[in-house]
C-alpha cells in the first residue's frame, strides 16, 4: 500500500538563543498509511509537536525529505482553532471551518451539525467568553470533528467535557477514523494507545528509539527511562 | 486553499474581528467614525484655534487629508502584528502568511467605506458641488488600496524578521504623518524640485494632494504623479508577494519558535 506520508531521513534543528543550531531530531524514518493508528510518544522536548508540524506541511524540514501521497490532506486536529473570545459559537464555528478548508456553503452546513454535537442549546449564540471551559471545550471539539483531512494529527488531550461528553467524543472521533484515513496522535495514556493504536512511535534523544507494536514500545519507553533515572 | 477560498477567508476573518471589536465598546461600531473625527478636532484645535492656521478652509483641507491618511496608518500598523497576533494559529495550521495581513487590511477598508461616507456626505452638506470629477475618487482609492496592501504584507513581514521594525514602523507613520501634508500643503513648497522628490518618494503625499484636488478644487489630479503612484504601489505589491512565496515555511518557524 503505498504510504499518504513518508518521512525520510527527516532532522530540525532550530535557532536558539544559546545555540544557533540546536538539534530537535535527526534521521527520522516513519511512513504512515491509509487506516493506520500511530502513537507518538516521547518526553517533554523530544520534538513530537514539531515533527507532526512537518507532517502537516507547517514546517520545511532541515535536511531529508517529506513525500505526500498525491492529492492527500494532512492537518492538526487542534480544539478551538481560531477562536476569538468576543465572538459567538456559531461565527467561531464557521470561522473555523472555514480555516479548516471549507468553502463557505459548507461551513454553513457543518455549522449546523457542531450546534447538535456540542449540546449547549441557546449558547452557541452567544459570545465564546461567557462560556464554561467545559462549554467552550465541547463547541472546540465539535468544530474540530469537521476536520476533513485524511491524515489527522492529533497533539492535545481529546478528553473534554463531562464523562459523558467524553464517551460521546471518543465514539464520535472513532466514527470518523475511517479505513481511507490515517491518525497520527501524541499521547501518554497507556489506556487510549492500546485501545485506538495500531502502532506506536518512541521519540527520545533527538532520534526514534522504538517503532512497532504499541504494547511492546510502551514497555521499551519504560523500561528506558526507568534505566535512566536508576529506578 | 484556492484562492476564492482565501478570499472568503480572508473577508470572514475581517468582518468577524469588526463584529468583535464593535461588541467590546458601548459605542461599538460609531467609534469607526468617531475615532478619525476624534484625530481630527485635536488636529483643529492645535493648528487653527492655537496656532492660528492661514490655510483657506482649513477643515475641510484637515478632514480630507487625516481621514486618508488615517486608513493607511492604522492598516499598516495592525497589519505589522499581524502574524505575531497569529502566532497560535501559525502553529496548528499551514495556512498562507499573507492572510492575517490581508485580514486585517480589509477591517481597514470596511471601516473607510463608512469613513469616505460620511466625509463625502460633510463635503457636500457644505456647499462642494459633486461633479464628474468626483469618479476620479475610484481610481484613486483603488491605488491606495494598493499601497496599503503592498506595505501592509511587508510590515508585517520586517515584524516577522525582527520585532523592533514594529517600534520603527510606528516612528515611520508618524513621520509620515508631518512628511505627507496632513495639516499643511504640499503646493506651499516654494523649491519645486524638492516638492518633486518628496512627491516621487513620498506616494502617500501625493495621493492626499490628488484627493483634495478632486474634492475640494474640483480638478483632475496629475496623472503622471498618480502614474508614478500606481507603479510604486505595484513594485511594493510584487516584492511582498514574492517574499511571500519564498518564505512561508520560514515564516512559521521564525514566529512559532519566538
């Protein structure tokens, strides 16, 4: 199967104030495929953020080569994208979509369907900042679910809202995930990688330490830095 | 993104900031007015009430000149923290780095729209008679429309490169201010080559000359000036765009990196 995105021999480094070329990663090799579930974990700093920036076309590597499939779409699912407080649910939902690459009769569409997924009645017209962040993480996730994009990458936590709001998401977001698209998702609960990732990616020391099944680099993430702090 | 879709974005984008800003004020959209005529009264205070100003109709003179001027002032301004207000957005998504710019420099022109209204409409209630001339106004916004596009994209992009060039484009538009005959004319120059160079250099001092010539004298500005202008506009316009072009991944590191 050929992959949506390869990454070859992939390195970043970065302008610091203290180092003009520091070293985010080297020498990355990672294909991601049509219906895959990639786990991306690492410690604070290990680079995951910007190596999904390459992925989603934000950032030009430093040196090696990112090869799209033909035609694919590849974005951040990110939680309120946009939003501006003063403004209400409905125009940052629109906003949204439209940021997000819809034309605007779809965005008015979809404004529609994320007013019956969020559940917050007669707010969603009113302004954002009269919101409880549990309300204002509802309308972000709902507007993030019009995410259309093949390849999603995911870098914050999807657990918002009350528990039920949380069962709804989770089956909303696996609903979505279908065979044609791929995921790719930073996380640390052992729970969310074993149960939605086919595979996970273990990103330490500027390099990947382990790729492949999700269990098996789940102990290996563990089993090196308990090795490292002598615990 | 095609390009319709980022001109939907972009004009989105712009209303939907107006909508907000409006609904943080209790006067909320009447400061699109009220804030140029603001600028204006301290200008009239200063210069006809305290300082006794010779200049024949000295008000309307002022309006023509502060209420054009103050539309590309305040787009270049906003439009050089543009990309730094978007930093969260640069983040998350691989949107064009022209789009907070543009965004921000087309809140500037639905604000002038509402401002060319009513100074058109003051213009006429008194006593200056509307005539055919008065079409010449289309070109002539259309051109600084252009200029404010031009300078605003690379405002926003010396920002980008350095955060000091905003503390100097500041300086630069009040310099502009006192260098494009605002509240004295430019015509009162008695050295015409150095009226020429300031003209040459200086677009935005012939633009206020030409709006006040249509307006105010009722005749045709110097279409080579406005020549002159309309070329200097696209040159900017070109560079930014190709700046642009260049410089988008560079752009996303250099403001998300900060």
């Amino acid at each position: 199967m050929t992959p949506l995105v390869r990454l070859e021999a992939v390195s970043m480094r970065f302008a610091t104030e203290s180092n003009p070329e520091h070293a985010v990663f080297g020498d990355i090799n990672l294909s991601i495929s049509a219906g895959e579930r990639v786990a991306l974990i690492g410690r604070n700093g290990s680079g995951k953020s910007t190596l999904l920036r390459v992925m989603a076309r934000i950032f030009a590597p430093s040196a090696g080569a990112v090869h799209w499939a033909p035609g694919v779409s590849v974005s951040m699912l990110s939680l309120g994208l946009g939003f501006r407080p003063d403004l209400t649910g409905r125009d940052n939902a629109m906003l949204s979509c439209l940021l997000l690459g819809l034309t605007r009769k779809e965005a008015k569409a979809s404004v529609e369907q994320i007013a019956a997924f969020c559940e917050i009645g007669t707010f969603f017209d009113e302004p954002v900042r009269t919101y409880s962040a549990g309300m204002r993480a509802r309308l972000g996730f709902g507007s993030a679910l019009m995410n259309r994009s093949q390849v999603i990458l995911i870098d914050e936590t999807l657990s918002v809202g009350d528990t039920f709001f949380r069962d709804k998401a989770r089956a909303a977001l696996q609903k979505e995930l279908t065979e044609d698209r791929a995921v790719v998702l930073v996380t640390h609960a052992e729970a969310q990688i074993k149960s939605l990732c086919t595979s996970a990616v273990f990103l330490g020391e500027g390099a990947v330490i382990s790729a492949g099944d999700p269990r098996a680099v789940l102990s290996e993430y563990a089993a090196h830095y308990s090795e490292a702090t002598g615990s | 993104m095609t390009f319709s879709q980022i001109i939907t974005l972009v004009d989105t984008l712009a209303r939907f900031h107006l909508k907000g800003e409006a609904r943080q004020y209790l006067l909320g959209y009447l400061w699109w007015i009220m804030e140029p005529l603001l600028y204006v009264a301290v200008f009239y205070i200063v210069f006809e009430k305290l300082l006794q100003n010779r200049q024949p109709e000295f008000l309307y003179f002022l309006m023509v000149g502060k209420l054009t001027f103050i539309w590309f002032s305040k787009s270049i301004n906003q439009a050089a923290n543009s990309l730094e207000a978007n930093k969260g957005l640069m983040a998350q998504l691989n949107l064009r780095k022209e789009i907070p710019a543009l965004a921000v420099i087309q809140q500037g022109f639905y604000r002038q729209f509402v401002v060319f209204g009513f100074l058109l409409c003051f213009l006429v209630l008194n006593g200056y008679a509307v005539t055919a001339v008065w079409w010449w106004l289309i070109p002539l916004i259309l051109i600084q429309a252009l200029l404010t596009i031009g300078a605003g994209l690379l405002a926003a992009l010396l920002v980008c490169v350095q955060l000091d060039f905003r503390l100097l484009i500041q300086l630069g538009t009040v310099f502009l201010l006192f260098m494009s005959g605002i509240f004295w004319d430019l015509n009162a120059i008695a050295d015409e080559g150095v009226r020429h160079w300031l003209m040459v250099l200086n677009p935005l001092a012939t633009l206020i000359d030409a709006y006040r010539q249509v307006l105010m004298l009722g005749a045709a500005p110097n279409v080579d000036s406005l020549g002159w202008v309309l070329a200097e506009s696209l040159l900017l316009l070109f560079l930014a765009l190709f700046a642009y072009h260049h410089l988008q991944y560079w752009i996303a590191r250099k403001v998300v990196s900060r």
